[in-house]
C-alpha cells in the first residue's frame, strides 16, 4: 500500500497551534468573538469555559446573555455552568463569597434559546415592536390558516 502525499500534510502543529491560540482568545472575556464550527468541535465547552471566565471576572449572571438554538442544547449549557462553577470552589479557583454569591443568584444564570428571547423582547417592548400588548404566538393549529 502506498501512502498518499497531501500538499497540507505537515500543517498539523501550524493548525494545532492557531486553534488553541483561538480557543484562548474566545475564552478570554476582554475579547469580542464571533464562535464558527462544526458539530462535535467544542463549541458548548469554549462558550462554558467564557461563561464561567466571565463570572470569575465579577460579572454578575444577570448581566449575560447566552443563547442556543434547543432548549437541550440550553438546559445542557446551564448544567455544565453549574457544574463547572462547583469545580471552580473546590479547587479555589474563586473565594468561597463569590462561590456563595453565585450560589445565590443561580436562578440569574439563565440560557435562552433564540426564539424564547426574542419572545420575551416583544413581550417586553410591544408597543415599541407595533404589537398589541395582548399578543399570543400562533400554536401549530393556527399556523396554516395564517399562512
């Protein structure tokens, strides 16, 4: 059997070395970052990771927003916050007041999917959205006789 020669064969530590270097900096909170990539490549890990760098930095829970598109995929992230905040005061890596604070604003850490906040901005901003206060969302009976 003979063994192919790729032109990219060799880049391997290239690529290795600028994803961790990427992964470093989405984590980082002083950086804006826009997170791009397939299924299976770490997206929910990096996204807990800066959450949790976000909290160690003091930012209060209520003042950040997570979003996904499953409520799965949001019940899941929210577990893996706990949890990674749980592994943060056994190792020290936070005092026990902010571990305790935290503890008590965990109904702040909320992750939303797209569509439930968007649904809580109308319901906030109605008027400002040109909707009657009173709306409601269409059930799956209603949708084909409003198309």
């Amino acid at each position: 059997m003979s063994s192919l020669s790729l032109p990219f064969d060799g880049d391997a530590a290239r690529i290795d070395a600028r994803d961790r270097a990427a992964r470093e900096r989405a984590v980082n909170p002083r950086f804006n970052v826009a997170l791009e990539a397939s299924a299976g490549t770490g997206k929910t890990r990096v996204l807990v990771e800066r959450y949790l760098n976000l909290l160690r930095a003091g930012v209060e829970p209520a003042n950040v927003l997570a979003m996904t598109f499953t409520r799965k995929a949001a019940t899941e992230m929210r577990e893996r916050i706990l949890q990674g905040l749980r592994d943060l005061a056994l190792r020290g890596d936070i005092t026990p007041s902010r571990w305790r604070e935290l503890q008590d604003r965990g109904g702040d850490i909320s992750i939303s999917t797209i569509d439930a906040f968007c649904l809580s901005l109308l319901r906030e901003f109605p008027l400002e959205a040109d909707l009657d206060p009173g709306f409601s969302v269409a059930d799956d009976t209603e949708v084909p006789r409003l198309v």
